[in-house]
C-alpha cells in the first residue's frame, strides 16, 4: 500500500483498510518519501530517522520510511526522488522474500508498477486535479498525471459516488468502494468516559474534523450564533480564516478542545447531540466522501451535513442535508431539541455497521481477488 500519509498521525481511510487487509494478507505500507533534511523542521520526520526504514509497526504490516533527496517540488529532483523511493520498495520486497499480489497506490506518485509483476491498483481518495489549488500546486499537471494513473491501472477504486463519476469518462470500469467508519469503535460512545476538558452545558453540536480551507465556516457561525452549545474536535490550520475563526472561538457557547488521539474521539462523541460536517462548496469537496458522517452515525448521532453526492448516497433521514446557513442552523436545532430515541441511536449504529471498514475491505478483496486469503504470519513479523 503505498498511501497518501504516513503511518503516524492522523487515521485516513488507507489506515482502516491496512488493518483490515492485515488480517487476510501481509501488508507493505510504504509511507511518503522524506527528504534527509525535513527532520531539520519536522520532529515527526526525525523520530521516524531514528528507528529502521523497514519494520513492523502491527500485526503483519511493515512499515518502509523512504529516504531521498530534498527539493522533490522540482522538476529534476522530483524524478531523482522518486527513482529512490522506488528503489526503496523494491529492496524492501526482495528483503522481506514475498511475492507481491497487488500494489495499492493512493497518490498520483508514479508508483503503480513499482513491482513488475503484481496487480496494479489505483485506490482513489480525493479528485487530485481538483484540489490543486489547496495543495498549491499547478492544477493541469495534476490533471496529467491523474489521467495517467487511471490509464496505467489494472483496477481502479474511487471513493464517492462523483469521483466515480468523473473518471468514467476516461475508463468505464471505475469501480465505486466508499469510505467507511470503524462502527465497533463507536458504537461503545455512550459507555465511553466523558471528556474532563468539555465545560459546555448541554445539548451540544459538534464538529469532529480538520479545522481547514474545506470547511465552510458561515455554517459553525451560523448555528453558534443561533445561543447552541458548539464543541470543535480537531487540529487547526493556522493559515485558515484566522480573524473570523478566532472571533467563533471567542463565544462563550463555544469551545475548540484541539486535536484528540483517535482512541479517544467516542468519549468526545459522548459528548455530543448532534454531529456536524459542514463541507464548504468546491470541486473538491463535491468529490469527497467525509469519514466524520459515519462516524456520528457510529456513535448513534444524528448528522447534519452540507450537500454533497456522498451524502445523497447514503440515502437516509438520519442525515440531514442542508444548503445554507439558516437550514443548517434550523436542522441543527431542531435535531437537538427532539428526544434521542432509542431506536433511532440503534438504527443509526446499525447503518454506520453496514459501511464498516470491514464490509469496505471484504469489496476490496472480491474484486482483487483476495476474498478467500487467509493472512500467513509473515517473516519479517
């Protein structure tokens, strides 16, 4: 799996499925390559220098750390780093002595044939063309190398109903595997330990999430606005609409509690009525599929979301879609006046079950043809 984030940090959706294709086949996950100077200003980097390039980090996955040279946003030493960090997978290939069934690629790096011989798998996240502007890089070139990854790939995954969309145009065989949620993780919110740090009275909206460009904030504005207690979970961009974001932080019925270890997001969950995903409009963002919407469910929460195909997928009155700020804030309090029936939490946990990342994998395996693999234990672990 060579996925768009490292092994530590935040959990992404490739980090549910590596666990969960753990426990059928070993897993190789190969983490974006560093430069041998970002540990200079990433301490994150210099702790991953410290420890071998290669080695086990769970049950039957390795870990590979590639290093190369710096300055990869350049033309010439971006193809000198990537030739490294495909030298890199393939030492670690021979060293472990496996035989690799299927690389799994999550970026646009060129790393679909790393290894000659095996299945290749283009697992799309997020419309990369589209979010050029985010990553500040130049959106035409993105859109070159999206078109030729779908080219280059035996099986193509996208993770939304408008990323499927989309690049039927180029091949029709896109095939459309969602993002899940860790249902079991959640489903135990109401049991979980209340958080110490959370002061506000309740019923409480909350927003569990990157506090980021994505986000639209007239939305949080508006249901705080509204005297609702709002919670916010999760780390903070510094560059994103500073002014505006600290005066909501300001409010006295609003609370940031900075960003949570994912082991502890239920009691946080807990904590919350009503879960908020208040998506900006973008062409990104259409193509998304945000983990945070099931996850509320997960926990037995209602959500109250913005319009995005996703959502629209789900198809179900315990997602409330709202197109402005006056919906979003109506929907919101509504949700928080009403009783939260006991049948509604179970009918929630019982839907976001149905989207686990278990039943995510198990799409993954039939179409890689992995649906019958029982995972040996590897060497190497």
């Amino acid at each position: 799996m060579i996925p768009g984030n490292p092994w530590d940090g935040n959990r992404f959706g490739q980090h549910h499925v590596a666990a969960r294709l753990a426990e059928r086949v070993p897993v190789l996950w190969v983490d974006p390559q560093i430069s041998y100077l970002t540990p200079l200003n990433d301490a994150g980097a210099a702790r991953t220098l410290r420890e071998d390039r290669l080695r086990v980090v769970a049950p039957n996955i390795l870990r590979l750390s590639p290093v190369t040279v710096p300055g990869v946003t350049r033309p010439v030493l971006r193809e000198v780093a990537l030739r490294q960090a495909r030298r890199a997978v393939r030492r670690a290939v021979e060293q472990v002595g496996a035989r690799v069934h299927s690389t799994v690629v999550a970026t646009l790096n060129d790393m679909l044939d790393v290894v000659p011989s095996a299945q290749r798998v283009f697992y799309g996240t997020d419309d990369f063309a589209a979010g050029g502007e985010l990553m500040g890089t130049d959106p035409a070139w993105l859109a070159r190398i999206e078109r030729r990854q779908l080219a280059k790939a035996d099986v193509v995954v996208a993770v939304s109903p408008a990323l499927q969309e989309k690049w039927s145009a180029q091949r029709p065989d896109v095939q459309l595997i969602p993002n899940g949620c860790d249902a079991e993780h959640f489903a135990g919110a109401d049991e979980a330990p209340l958080p110490a740090d959370v002061r506000l009275p309740g019923p409480i909206a909350g927003f569990v999430g990157h506090m980021s460009e994505r986000i639209d904030l007239e939305l949080l504005e508006a249901v705080a606005a509204s005297g609702v207690s709002l919670l916010l979970v999760g780390p903070r961009q510094p560059t994103f609409e500073i002014a505006k974001l600290d005066a909501l932080l300001a409010r006295a019925n609003v609370q940031w509690v900075g960003s949570k270890p994912f082991d502890e997001l239920p009691s946080y969950l807990r904590a919350i009525d009503v879960g908020l995903t208040p998506y900006r409009r973008s062409a990104f963002n259409h193509a998304s599929f945000p983990l945070k919407t099931l996850e509320y469910l997960a926990a037995g929460r209602a959500a109250v979301v913005s319009d995005l195909p996703a959502h629209r997928w789900l198809d179900t009155p315990h997602v409330s879609i709202a197109r402005t700020p006056l919906e979003f804030t109506d929907r919101t309090r509504a949700l928080l006046a009403g009783a939260r029936r006991p049948e509604d939490v179970q009918a929630r946990r019982a839907l976001a079950a149905r989207h686990s990342w278990e039943a995510r994998t198990a799409e993954l395996c039939r179409l890689l043809g992995l649906d019958g693999a029982q995972a040996p234990r590897s060497r190497a672990a």
